[in-house]
C-alpha cells in the first residue's frame, strides 16, 4: 500500500489522516527527515513523554507478571 501526497509551494507535505492515526502524530508535533539513497523516510520524533508512556507501560506489565509469579508458586508449594 502506498499513499500519496502534494508538495507545496513552501515545500511542504500532509500525512494522510490515516498514518497519523496509526502513528499517533498530533498538530504541532515534530517529525524526523531522514535522507536515503531512494528517497527520504518521515518518522515520528522521539518524544520523551511517549517514551515515558513505554516505560510505565512496561513496568505495569512486569508488576502484573511477578504477581502472577507468586501466586503461582504459592499454589506449587500448596500441592
């Protein structure tokens, strides 16, 4: 699938709603250009409040694995 966009005269471009749904853009937020030999890759910048997002995400997973490990043991020990 590939989506297509036109260039303004000041140089500029929309990303499809759809991809900035999927990726979560928001108005005002910053993209990273990067140039390739094919042609150039447009990438969500690294937004430390996202990343803040991820590592709380993560740790609420790890909590929820651990209580699952416990209990588990404890029904071990049970039997």
């Amino acid at each position: 699938m590939y989506y297509q966009s036109t260039l303004t005269s000041k140089g500029q471009i929309t990303i499809p709603k759809e991809l900035r749904e999927r990726f979560k853009l928001k108005e005002g937020e910053q993209v990273i250009i990067i140039p390739t030999d094919d042609g150039i890759i447009v990438r969500p910048s690294a937004n430390p409040l996202r990343q803040v997002r991820g590592l709380l995400s993560r740790e609420l997973e790890m909590e929820k694995a651990d209580r699952f490990i416990r209990k588990m043991r404890r029904e071990w020990r049970l039997e």
